[in-house]
C-alpha cells in the first residue's frame, strides 16, 4: 500500500508540472485522463458474489439434526426432489400460518441423509458426542442456536437490490458512463470503447467552447484533447492516429490514443487512483490556456479560436464552473466515478458484513460442540458412578457367598461362632450365616448412606435423623453404642437432637457421678 501511494505522490507531482509549447503541450492532462480511465478499469474489477454456505453452518445443521426427535426427523427421510417445502405446507395453513421454510428446507433434508445412517461416516466420527450428550435436554438449545446460524447465512445470500448501493449493475452502468458518451460506447468486455463506425467532426463532436460537450465522458475528453493537426499534444510523438483532412476524428484514434496511457499493465488501487486522478485535473484547469472571460475554464494549453477547432488541443469545462456548480466535482464523468466508487465501498462493506457472519457462525458451532461434549462428560461421570456401585455390590454379593460357604462348613455349634449362628434342627444342627450380623458390619464399616457432605456416614452417625433405627443399633449389645441425644460441648448442631455416639453419654454420665461424690464430701 505505501509502494502504491508513493507511485502516485509522484504522478500527481508530474501531473503539475507544466510543459514547454509544442510537442507534449497536453501531456499533464493526458496523464491526468489516462489516471481517471485507469481508475474506472481498477473499480470494474469489484465483484460481489453471495458467499457459498460454509462448513461450520453444515455441521451445525448436522449436530442439530443428529438429536432431533424422530418425529421431526423423519420429515426429511425422502431426500428426493418430490420431498419438497411447497407440497409439506399444502392443507397446514393453520397449523404453520406464516411458517417459510422454503429456505431451510433442502439444507434439513441434506442433514438427514447425513445424519440417519448410524454406519454413515459422519454418524461414527461423532458417535461418542451424540450419544453421550443428554439429547432432550440440549436440544432446545442446539435448535435455537441453529436456527440463529441459518439466518446469519440467509442475510449473505440476499441480494443487493438495484437502486441500493452495492448493486453491481448499478456501479457497471456508472462506469460505462464515466467511461465511453456519444458518439462512443462501451465495448462488451467493459475495457474500452467501441472504435466508431466512420470518423466523426470534430468540431460537432468536441463542440465550441460554450457547447458543452466536454466533460461527459473520460473517453471523449481524451479523444478531444488529444487529435488535433499536429497529434503530439498528448504523446509528444507526431503521426499518432489523427482528424483526417477534412477535420474528422480517425475510427479508432481512441483507443491507440489510451493504448499509450502509462501505467496501464501496473494493478492499482481504483479508489486510490479515482482520487489522484481528479486532484491532476483539478490543477491543470486554468493553467495551460488563461481565461479569457469571467467563468472561462480551460484544460489545456494549445488553443485556436475555441476548442473545438481541428487546430486546438483543448477542452472547456465552463459549464461546471457556472454558479450553482461545485467545479471539478460537478463533472459528469466525476460524478459518476464517484458514484461507482460508492457501489464499490458499499460491496467491500457487505463482504466484511458476510466474513463477520461467517466468524459468527463458526462461534455458535464451537458453543454447541461444548454443549455436546459438557453432557457428554456428565454422561460419562454418571456411567463411571453406576460402575463402581455395580462393582461394589457384586464384590459384596461375592464377600457373602464366601461366607456362607464358611458357615455352612462348620460341623458343631461350639466351632459356630459370628458372624455365623447354629439352627438346631431336630437331634441336630446346621452352622449358617447370619446376615443380619454381616450388613451391621457393613453398615458400620462403609457407612451406607451418605452425609450431608456427600461423604459416607458411619456407625451412629448413619441414621442420625431416625430415632428408630439409632435404638436398634444396640440390641444385643451388652452396652448402648448409639443414643438419641443432643450434643456436647463444640459440637455445631448441639441443641439437636440426634442419633449420636453412646461412648459420649456413658462419660457424660460417669462424670456426673464423680461430680456429685466430690460435692457430697465438701457438704
């Protein structure tokens, strides 16, 4: 950018230097022409074409289908033409009122085809995060978010209406103006203009100086400047392509006039050049040939009775100059540059638009990836807990079979002891295993239930909320291991009642016994 700009700090520089009488009289504002078609080439080149529809929103649709209820899904199982928006919607007037899914329609059933086949490529590179996510509570989420990603990419697909700017026609037909008037036209490939049909008059063509008829097209200011008797005003070379004898402009002098324009083969910056290009015009007028009347505005320096004479090398741009005008800017081919480079303003504007939607859209896919896979993680958390449960009672079923197996190996009630018991039956007896026995022990060494702080609660501690089960805990026990008391001193919940440790209560007890002794011998 900065090489591009010194390159036309030095043009404009060359542009404003004046040149001596004779041959390439006309050269600065040849090169000032030459600069301004340049720039109408270099805008042509703006296109805008709607983005295609990127990878992230295919598989946002994906995901979104992936986890759709079936009822939904199989809407799109038909992925022939037949299945189609238009006939879905016939006899649901009611039901859809103003429902358009013309849009999302080829774009669901494309999903479905992708996403149905549990042996489909895309189903198994993403088995573990469909599966694994919990499917009915993500899924508003995901359809919400997907729908949001749908109409981003729907605004890059609407297009620039004419009238608006933006609009490609709208900018081409401004640059064909800009470019080629009367008697020229654009040729096909926007490039230049049509070489004429027979030599035109030059002084009906370029006209007097009161005429107005320069200043339409950059095309025409060209060939009016630059064919005169001689032919070296703009090039400094003559025999260049001229008026013939009777004054008439050669069929193609046009075009092997801009054929010698510098700079033509360099790409360039149009909006750029469009504005060095008018800042050269803008000091060239008045400095070649002087007004000669108030309003005169002369670009050029060779002038014979008026500009439009076969002997000139001139135009007049008076009419721009008059009042209710604002000079330069008021030139027709100005204008229309300026228009053009508004279209091309607005269509760069739009791509960042669709480049920002784009960005958007590979945001809400990595938001909804993250949904899937924080559910997968709980998934898989809620799994690994229901193993490791299955686990343990599967060992504590195994732990109980081997102790049955003990029990019943014992052959007399003196070898029975716990946690097994002797059942007499008739003359004799059988050695079996006392369960009750086993689960107090394994109530008491794995605590059972969990308490408050997610952790196992053990001994007493476990039915601290049930004064039932807390009494029971000391049957056939020669001493109470558990009581239904408040607690000690430090203890946070003390005013609660509880099904707390009877070690506690018996030195409480102890204590109060030993207190009341020592006051009995003082009194």
């Amino acid at each position: 950018m900065r090489a591009k700009t010194a390159v036309f700090a030095a043009l404009l520089a060359v542009l404003t230097n004046s040149t001596d009488a004779g041959e390439g009289d006309e050269h600065a504002e040849f090169q000032a022409l030459c600069t301004a078609w340049l720039a109408a080439k270099a805008l042509r080149r703006e296109e805008y074409t709607p983005p295609p529809m990127p990878e992230e929103l295919t598989e946002v649709l994906n995901l979104n289908m992936s986890i759709s209820e079936d009822k939904w899904a199989v809407l799109f199982d038909d992925n022939t033409p037949t299945n189609k928006w238009e006939t879905f919607k016939q006899g649901k007037s009611e039901l859809l009122g103003k429902t358009d899914w013309s849009k999302q329609w080829e774009k669901w059933k494309q999903a479905r085809h992708t996403t149905k086949n549990p042996e489909g490529q895309w189903v198994k590179k993403n088995k573990d995060l469909i599966h694994g996510a919990n499917q009915q509570l993500i899924r508003r989420y995901v359809a919400r978010q997907a729908d949001r990603a749908f109409e981003l990419y729907s605004n890059t697909q609407e297009q620039i209406p004419k009238g608006q700017l933006g609009n490609q026609q709208d900018m081409l037909a401004a640059l064909n103006a800009a470019m080629c008037s009367t008697p020229y036209e654009i040729d096909n490939d926007g490039l230049k203009c049509k070489d004429l049909g027979s030599p035109a008059v030059k002084a009906t063509t370029c006209g007097a100086d009161n005429a107005n008829k320069a200043g339409k097209s950059i095309g025409l200011d060209i060939a009016c400047l630059c064919v005169s008797g001689t032919n070296s005003e703009c090039t400094g070379v003559a025999g260049s392509p001229d008026i013939t004898s009777d004054a008439n402009i050669g069929t193609n002098a046009l075009n092997a006039i801009l054929a010698k324009c510098p700079g033509q083969f360099t790409e360039i910056n149009g909006l750029s050049a469009l504005n060095t290009a008018i800042a050269a015009v803008s000091a060239q007028i008045g400095k070649g040939k002087k007004p000669a009347a108030a309003g005169d505005a002369f670009f050029g320096k060779t002038y014979s009775t008026n500009c439009g004479t076969s002997s000139s090398a001139c135009l007049s741009y008076k009419e721009y100059f008059a009042t209710g005008q604002t000079g330069v800017e008021s030139i027709t081919w100005v204008k229309n540059l300026r228009t053009a480079a508004k279209h091309v303003e607005a269509i760069r504007r739009r791509k960042q638009a669709d480049n920002a939607a784009k960005e958007q859209i590979l945001t809400i896919k990595i938001a909804i990836e993250a949904e899937f896979a924080r559910e997968l993680k709980f998934h898989s958390h809620e799994q690994t807990k229901e193993q490791k449960s299955s686990a343990t009672q599967q060992n504590t079923e195994e732990s109980l079979e081997k102790k049955r197996k003990n029990c019943e190996a014992v052959a007399n009630n003196a070898t029975c002891q716990l946690p097994c018991k002797w059942e007499t039956k008739g003359t004799s007896g059988v050695c079996k295993l006392d369960e009750s026995k086993v689960k107090d022990e394994t109530n008491q060494g794995t605590g059972g239930e969990e308490d408050a702080g997610g952790t196992p609660a053990t001994g007493c501690a476990q039915h601290f909320n049930d004064k039932e089960k807390c009494e029971k805990m000391n049957e056939g026990k020669e001493k109470p291991v558990c009581a239904w008391k408040k607690g000690g001193e430090g203890d946070k919940d003390k005013d609660e009642l509880r099904c707390r440790n009877g070690s506690f209560l018996a030195n409480k007890q102890f204590s109060l016994m030993i207190s009341a002794a020592f006051m009995a011998l003082l009194f």
